[in-house]
C-alpha cells in the first residue's frame, strides 16, 4: 500500500482537506486552489482576493464562523450531512499551521475535522 504524503496545497480556502475527498481521490476534481469551476464558491473568492491561503489567515473577523461567506446555508447543510466542522478545521489552521493539519487530516483519512 502507498504511503499517503501530506500536501499543504490541498487545504480549501475554507478548511475542507481536499487530499482526503474522494472527488480528488478519482481525480475527478484538482481540488478547491485547481479547479478554475469552483468560482462560484464566495469564500475562495475572498481568500484570492485577499491574498490569503485560508479563512484561518483572516484578521477581520474573530472566528470564521461570524463571516456570512463562510457561515452560510450551503456549509451548514454540508456539515450536517457529513458531521464536518470546518470551523474547528480552521482553528486547528490558527493553532498548529498548515503543515500539521494536513498530517493531520492524511493520519485520520478525513476531509476536515468531525463535529463531536
């Protein structure tokens, strides 16, 4: 079996690790900083426009959660029907840096941290 190899480049703008989703895995998607398709996403809009790697690197709000881009009906139906927590994802970003999320979420096999 191949070793997994953790990739910075493969963290979403939002926290999502896109090195564990399966549409990556079969290559059926570059992932979120790649796919020139996902224009539509408001926060990978504001992270390029801005000059930041992720929301973790937002100096305007305290917590992700408090940005309307982030924090909207489309994340939370996504986070309830996959019990993903992309604002712990992102705080996780703030305390230990990209290098160890992206070890992280490879150890575990996960797209972003799991709601508890």
């Amino acid at each position: 079996m191949q070793e997994k190899t953790p990739d910075t480049k493969l963290i979403a703008f939002c926290g999502l690790y896109c090195g564990e989703c399966g549409r990556y895995k079969s290559k059926k998607c570059p992932g979120c900083r790649e796919n020139e398709r996902a224009s539509w996403c408001k926060v990978r809009k504001c992270c390029l426009e801005n000059g930041k790697a992720s929301c973790a690197e937002c100096g305007v709000y305290a917590s992700a959660s408090e940005c309307k881009k982030f924090n909207n009906i489309f994340s939370k139906l996504f986070g309830f029907i996959f019990g993903s927590d992309r604002q712990a994802s992102i705080d996780f970003l703030k305390q230990s840096g990209p290098d160890a999320y992206a070890a992280e979420m490879t150890r575990r096999g996960k797209q972003s941290m799991k709601k508890k």
